[in-house]
C-alpha cells in the first residue's frame, strides 16, 4: 500500500515530463534509493523543497485539527 508522501510525489510527476530517474538524478541519489525513500515516505524538509523544485512546483505544508 502506498504513503501519502509517495502518493503526492508520484501524482505530481505523472503532471510534469520528469521520471523518478529524473528526480533521483536530481536529488543526487540512486533510483533504488529514491523508491526505498518513496516506500517510507520518509523525507526532510530540505529534501522534499529540493524535490518541488525540480518538478517545477510549489511546496505546501499545512497542519489539520486532529479529529
């Protein structure tokens, strides 16, 4: 089953041209590294600001009132 974070990540590259090869490159990483990490959802928050640059996008963080 897939995390939220991988969810949003995967979701915002099928809306760009770029492959999770792309994004590993950019990132610096191996591609096997980059899927281990998607897996997890497990990213700081420098990492996932340098990753909605590479896409080109815009980062949001917001906090919801826990139920």
């Amino acid at each position: 089953m897939k995390n939220e974070m991988q969810i949003l990540i995967e979701s915002a590259l099928l809306r760009t041209s770029l492959k999770k090869s792309d994004l590993a490159r950019g990132l610096g990483i191996a591609p096997s590294t980059l899927h281990g990490r998607l897996q997890t959802g497990k990213f700081t928050y420098e990492e996932l600001e340098k990753i909605a640059d590479i896409m080109d996008c815009t980062l949001h963080v917001a906090f919801e009132p826990k139920k």
